[in-house]
C-alpha cells in the first residue's frame, strides 16, 4: 500500500509537469499581426505603435538586421511565423523575392510611386529613401589632424588606420547596400580591390549597419560608414561629436521598403500596414528619424539628406539583389577571410 | 548473463521503467533529433544534396581553422583562471572565516544574472579607446587594446567564474569536515590536510568547474559578437554565418567543430573520474570551518576576494551609472528616461521572459535530477549515453541548438515555431546539464549504502528518491533551480532564433539596444533584470535553507 502511494506521488508530480507544459502551449494570443522589422527598435516603435493607434490592429514584432531577416525567411519557408518584412534596403527584399519568400501586394497608396520605388508585380513597395554617408568623431579628427573624409579614397589614408568601423554586407542591409555602390561606381574587381585596403584601416565590423554611429560618437572608432539619417539621428542628433560627410565622387542609396511574406498567418493585415505606411500621416512620423519619406505630400525635416543634394551612385537593385549570395561569398572569400 | 538481467532489474520495477522511457523520449525529440538535424544539415549542399564539400572547406581553408583555434585558446584560458579564481572564492566563503562574506557572494554572482555582454561594454566604457581608464585616468599612456584576445579573456573570466565559484562552492560544503577533522586530529598540518583531503576530495567538482566554464567560453557568443574585434571565434563564426547568410550547412559544420572539443573533454573527464571515488557524506551531520589558516593567508584570501569584487563592482557601477545618464559619453546629466523607456516599451519583454522562465525553471530542475538519479544510483542499458545526452545541449553553442530547434519543430509533426513551447523547452533542455551535473556530482558525494538501506527495508526506488535521495541533494537542487531560472532570464543565443512577436524577451531587446550601442537603455534593461534575478536569488537561498539536511536534522 504504502509502495502504491509513492507510485502514485511520483504521477502526480509528472501529471503536474505535464500539466504546466500544456498550459504553457494552450496559451494562445488574439489575431496579431506578425512583423520582422530591420529598422532600429527606437524606430519601428514609432510607426507601429501609431499603427496601432489607427487602426486598432495590435503588431508584435521582431527587430533584426536585413541580413537576418532573410536567413530567417529562408528558414521559417515552410512555416512562415510572420506576416510582414518592415523596412531595410530594398535589395534585401529583392534577394527574397528571388528566393520565392515573398508574394506581392499592390497597395492603392502606392499607385503615385515611381516604377523605380516599388516592384512592377508588387513583391515590394518602398517608402523612403536613404544615402550613404561618413559618420566622423569631431575630436578625434582634431587630435589627428585631418579632415573629415569626403571620398572612398579619404578613407584610406593612414591616420584611419584601425579607426573605421561598418557592418558586415552579409548581416545589414546598409553595409550591402555600401557594398553594391563601391561595385556600382568602381567595377567589380576594382571594388574588390578597394575592400581589400580599406579591410585593412577597419577595426572591426558589426552587425548591424547603423551600430557604428555611436561608435564614433563614443570615439570607439574615428569613422563609421552608415545611412545618413543614421548618422544624424543617433550621432549630431543626440549631442555626440559627430559630424556627417558624404562622398563626394558618388555614394550608394537605398529604397527602403517593405513586403508581404509568402504564406504568412496575417496577409491582410499586413496589406492593412502597408497602406497605412504609405500614407502622407504616417510618412511625416518619419521626420523622426531624419528619413526621406517617398510619399510627396509628407513632411520632411529640416536637415535631412535628400538625394537631390548629393552625388549618387545610379543602382540597379534588381541586379544586386540577384546577386547578392555570388557577391556576398567573394567578399567572405577574399575580404571577411582573405589574407 | 550481465544485460538480460540488467533488462529483468527494469521491469521488475515498472516506475523506473515508465520513468526510463519517457526520459529517453524526451531527450530523443528535444535533445538529439535538433542536433541530427543540424548535422544532416551540414552535410547537405544549396540544393539539399548529399556532400561533404562543408567538411572539405573547414580542413582545406584556413579561415575555419583559424576560429576553432582561436576558440581553444580562448575557452582553455578562460577555464583554467576562472577555476583557480572560482576555487579561490569558494574556499574562503566555505572554509574560512573572513568578514563580508555576503557582499563577496553576492558581488560574485553579478556576472551571472546579467547579460552577458553587459561586462563587454563596461570594458569597453572602461578600457576602449575612450574608455574611463585607458583615455581619462591614464591619458592614453598606455596602448591598451581591449579588442581581442586579452579583452575577451578578460571579460569572459569575469563572466564566468562565478560559475565554477557556485557549483565549487556546493562541493566544498559537502565535504565532511570529519575527515578534514580527522587528518588534523591525526598529526597533519593545515596545509597538508588542504593538499591530501580537502583538494583531493574536490577534485571531480574542480575539474567539472573547469568544464563548464570551459563549455561557457566556447559557446559564448555575447562576448565575443561586442568585443573580439578580429580575433574571430567558432561561436561568432557559426553564428554569423547561420543568421547572417543562412549557409546552415557552413555554419552547422564550424558549430560541430566546436562541439568535438567539448565531448572530448567531457569523455575524457568521466574515464578519469570513475577510477575514484569521493563518498564523504555518510549519513552524519556536517558543519563547517575547520580549515581556519593562518592571519597572514587568510590577509591573502581577503585581498584577491577584494580585488575581483572590486572589480566586478566597478564594472557594473560603471554601467549602472550609465543606465542613468543621458548620453553616456556625451552629457552625464542623470535622469531616469531610461528607465521610463525599459517601463513604456519593455515591459511586456519583462513579463514574457518572466513566465516563461518561470515555467520552464521546475520543470528543468525536475527533470535534471531524476536524470542525475538515474543515472547516478540506477543500472539500465544506456545509462552513460544517457547522462552524456542529458548534457548535450550544454556543449552545443546556443545558436546551434536554436537552428536546430528551427529546423525540427517548424515542419510537421512538430509545429512548435512562433510559440511559448518552443522557448520554454529551449529553457528547459538548454538547462538540463545544470541540473544533472549538481546532481550527478552531489550524488557522487553520498554514500550508496544510505539509500541501499532504504530499499533493503522495502521501499521502492521512487520512495528512496523522494525520502532520501531527494532531501541530501537538495542544495544541489535548489542550486540547479536558481542557475535554470538565471539562464533563462538572461539567454540569448538559442532563443535569438525563436522568439516572435507574441513572445519576446528582455535580452533580445537588449541586445538589439546593445547593437544599436544604445548603452545607456541596455544598462537600463539589464539592471531591471538583474533586479529581478536578485531577488529570485534571495528567495531560493532561503528555500534552500528552509528544505535543506542539515536544517532537517538540526531539528
């Protein structure tokens, strides 16, 4: 008897384990709609939780660099978790729309955007533009004694050496998008053989594309290469000595955009999200954060890099996009592993 | 003949059979088949074929040896200084009677309810290129690079110490002091007795100690990701190639590369610690401090105990100070907008990271020591396998088992992505080996005559387990509990790869604000959470006194 009590003590305490499992599955929450954003966290909370607001409709959502949205597309194919792939470079969403991951959706907002701003069949709809810029730390500039960088080839003088700081192509969105210019505007091998120097005058490369601007501002490295709004925002913006350059002999763009996720639990609401972001209201939130939003009758704040003040590399995405696993292999190859 | 009767032993005792075949399924469906996926995985090319092309790049280019080496060193520097500290630490708060004790046990364990990578960047704010010391005290007079090697050695040791402290810590107190008695009683000098019973009687928690934090190191990747600068490691490398251009197959061959390492050690540690036995505790009571030394090294202790408290409380001092500036760096104005943003935008991160490490806490701290008792005290057919696969998930690096974990529970028949389950059982098997390892290394403490007299007057296994297995491990137990809900507070790499909107956590938010070198809001974060883990920490020590032996047979 007392054999059988014990028995049954050692069940019990399994069928309350058990217990708590199914529980812990059976805790199921409200339609949502499931989001990977590559904008900064500080960023995407704005527009989502305006989103929000007008709609009604609740976001959860994941921040990760471009770079990491699309290997987790890739690895969520058969089972796709989230709904919507907000914001990060253009070429980004491309690369998965040629990998099947996305599916399209023509937004009635989008109607007035430029062919160039968004894909012919829909995979991808932009919503603000974005250039290159040198993020540089003012005091160290000074105890250096040189300028501020205004061209590829300023980086490589030797006073950076060890002092740059950028994101690996792979990772982020942005440093994919430095990379694809440097192609764009040298040739390929020639921006290879570029890389190849500058690989040398960086101190290490981060994740995430706009991680290096407080960098810089922390003096942790002299230079950083990011977006301009960026570099504005969370570097001259906050109060750190930063001061923003861009190259002059022609420096990479992106369009931001944002697309729907093929076999996502939520497609209209994400079509909801969409146009709701093309929207003149929801653009103006952009001032932000510096950005350039793409609707016309948007705000947009003073200090603010357009692409009209500054010499831009012309990109063809649809190419860098198809290429970006050939490209990305070279640079781990002969740059990221090279000697 | 040996296994038939091993076989008929099972099913004689029909709880330990049910209890057998459910701790096997487990393992099998969230220890094993996650890890074969991932090795299949690796051994598949772009277009799903067989090849071995990811093995032939890691031996022919040396762009993959070149981690794996660099991770060895690393891992075995780390290792070795932090069990010496962590003995060191365990030692004095066990053995002798200094002053402080409290504060050196609770400054110690800092470095294991935080994030990780919180100890990078106060090493960073302290010793970077603009850091406090190396730019503002020292004006730069010395070319301090904190990016690499040193820095990583540095801040891993800090980090993971406290690890071979704890679990060193519960080993030491098992110790009778009888026999530490015994020897002085006998003629034998302080110092001798340390050498010839003490250290001796240590030695399987020493050298386990060395193994965790061996393990920790290779598989950190917090640490590294901030601030290895080019000294690039397997962790990193895996990671990066799995998240950031999602080459699994590269990426689960450099993580299998890391794996080899660790099993060779954990192999070699087992062969090498059965040829000894360690039963000290025999059914006595114990007490303790009888190893009193001497003032001028008892001077010594105090001084290295300081000197690392010190340390740990300047570095996170210096981050805790920064969680209250504006612009850390910029203007030092204090406010408490940080903290203001982690309550408007994080709380719901807190919330979640908190039930779902309070679900998955007992849970694996349960099943930790059944699975220690199993395989400590019972003889089945694959009982060292057993063991050796309950403590998998620890040698495998965190981003690996979350690819896994991706792999295997996103397709039928196991839908598990994009809810609660899959990062509760992360929490759950990613914490395993904790709890088995206390338990195994305590069991290993106890005498089996003890329970072989429980069932020699007739109590089932079950029985033995619970009245009198159970209560001479609970130290062990409640330990397991705190390192299971800790770990799962503060994990990173695994989950990283399974949280979704509906359930996040606080370190995903912190490492994106990290990421971003949003400092002073990770500092932020971090503090909430080590708050948090504070008190979890205050609670289960007193648990722990209130369940322990010693109170039971004090009363």
């Amino acid at each position: 008897m007392g054999k059988f009590k014990e028995v049954l003590g050692v069940k019990k305490a399994t069928l309350l384990l058990l217990g708590v499992l199914i529980l812990a599955t059976l805790v199921i929450s409200a339609p949502v709609l499931h989001m990977y954003t590559a904008l900064d966290v500080n960023e995407a909370k704005i527009y989502i939780e305006a989103f929000e607001k007008a709609t009604g409709i609740k976001v959860d959502w994941v921040r990760m660099s471009s770079g990491e949205v699309l290997a987790r597309l890739e690895a969520e194919r058969n089972n796709p978790r989230a709904s919507i792939w907000f914001g990060g470079p253009a070429v980004d969403q491309i690369a998965a729309k040629n990998k099947g991951l996305l599916e399209p959706y023509k937004s009635p907002n989008a109607w007035s955007l430029d062919l160039a701003f968004k894909d012919y069949d829909g995979y991808w709809t932009g919503f603000y533009l974005g250039v290159i810029g040198f993020a540089s730390n003012t005091k160290q500039l000074e105890e250096l004694g040189v300028e501020a960088p205004t061209s590829w080839q300023d980086l490589l003088k030797p006073e950076f050496k060890g002092r740059i700081s950028v994101a690996y192509p792979y990772t982020s969105g942005t440093s994919y998008t430095i990379l694809a210019g440097l192609i764009a505007l040298m040739g390929e091998d020639e921006a290879f053989d570029y890389y190849k120097k500058l690989n040398k005058q960086i101190h290490h490369y981060n994740k995430s594309g706009s991680a290096c601007v407080t960098q810089v501002g922390l003096g942790e490295v002299t230079v950083g290469i990011a977006f301009a709004h960026d570099v504005i925002k969370k570097g001259v913006s906050k109060g750190y000595p930063v001061k923003l350059t861009v190259p002059e002999d022609g420096t990479s763009y992106e369009i931001g955009a944002m697309s729907v996720i093929k076999g996502g639990p939520e497609p209209e609401l994400a079509h909801k999200f969409i146009d709701w972001m093309l929207t003149a209201e929801a653009q103006s939130l952009m001032k932000n954060w510096y950005r350039v939003p793409l609707n016309p009758d948007a705000e947009v704040v003073e200090g603010a890099v357009k692409i009209t003040d500054v010499n831009v590399i012309p990109l063809d995405f649809v190419y860098f996009g198809q290429q970006k696993d050939r490209l990305i292999e070279r640079w781990k190859t002969e740059i990221q592993y090279g000697d | 003949m040996y296994f038939t009767k091993q076989l008929k032993r099972i099913f004689n005792e029909p709880t330990l059979f049910i209890t057998l075949l459910a701790v096997w399924l487990l393992l099998g469906v969230f220890v094993i088949y996650p890890i074969v996926m991932v090795a299949i995985t690796s051994l598949k090319d772009y277009s799903g074929h067989f090849s071995w092309n990811t093995y032939k790049m890691l031996f022919t280019k040396v762009y993959f040896r070149r981690p794996l080496i660099n991770s060895l060193k690393l891992g075995a520097t780390v290792a070795s200084i932090g069990t010496v500290v962590g003995f060191i630490f365990a030692f004095a708060i066990t053995r002798v009677n200094i002053p402080g004790k409290k504060i050196f046990t609770t400054v110690a364990t800092f470095p294991i309810v935080s994030p990780p990578f919180v100890i990078a960047l106060a090493a960073i704010l302290l010793f970077g290129r603009n850091g406090v010391i190396t730019h503002d005290i020292l004006k730069d007079s010395l070319k301090i690079d904190i990016y690499g090697f040193g820095g990583l050695s540095l801040v891993e040791t800090l980090a993971y110490f406290p690890t071979a402290f704890l679990s060193l810590e519960g080993i030491l107190r098992s110790i009778n002091p009888a026999l530490e008695e015994a020897s002085l009683s006998m003629g034998y000098s302080k110092w001798r007795t340390f050498w010839k019973v003490t250290f001796p009687l240590s030695m399987p928690g020493i050298f386990s100690a060395w193994l965790l934090v061996f393990a920790q190191s290779m598989a950190d990747f917090g640490n590294p990701m901030i601030i290895s600068g080019n000294y690039q490691v397997l962790s990193v490398a895996a990671y990066l190639e799995i998240t950031g251009s999602f080459n699994l197959s590269t990426g689960s061959g450099l993580a299998i590369l890391l794996l080899v390492p660790t099993i060779v050690a954990f192999t070699l540690q087992k062969y090498w610690l059965s040829k000894k036995s360690y039963v000290t505790v025999t059914g006595k009571p114990s007490s303790m401090g009888i190893l009193e030394p001497k003032k001028s090294v008892k001077a010594l202790f105090t001084v290295i105990l300081l000197i690392f408290t010190a340390t740990i409380l300047m570095f996170y001092g210096t981050v805790f100070y920064g969680s209250f500036t504006k612009l850390w760096g910029v203007n030092h104005t204090l406010s408490l907008e940080n903290y203001k943003f982690v309550f408007d935008v994080g709380l719901e991160y807190i919330k979640d990271t908190i039930i779902l490490a309070a679900i998955a806490t007992p849970i694996s701290g349960i099943l930790g020591m059944l699975i220690a008792y199993l395989v400590a005290r019972k003889e089945f057919p694959g009982r060292r396998f057993t063991e050796a696969t309950s403590l998998l998930t620890f040698a495998i690096p965190g981003t690996v088992v979350g690819i896994g974990y991706l792999l295997s529970f996103n397709n039928k028949p196991f839908v598990l992505t994009g809810t609660a389950a899959i990062i509760i059982l992360i929490f759950i098997f990613r914490n395993l080996p904790v709890g088995v390892q206390n338990g195994v290394a305590a069991l290993e403490q106890i005498d089996k005559s003890i329970e072989e007299a429980s069932l020699d007057m007739g109590a089932s296994s079950a029985t033995t387990f619970w009245k009198v297995t159970l209560p001479l491990i609970t130290p062990a137990f409640f330990s397991g509990l705190f390192f299971t809900f800790v770990k799962s507070m503060t994990a990173i790499s695994a989950v990283i790869f399974v949280v979704s909107g509906s359930w996040n956590l606080v370190t995903v938010a912190i490492l994106g604000s990290v990421e971003n070198s949003d400092l002073a809001q990770a500092a932020a974060y971090s503090y909430v959470l080590i708050f948090i883990v504070i008190i979890m920490m205050f609670l289960l020590r007193m648990l722990t006194y209130r369940f322990s032996y010693e109170r039971k047979i004090a009363r």
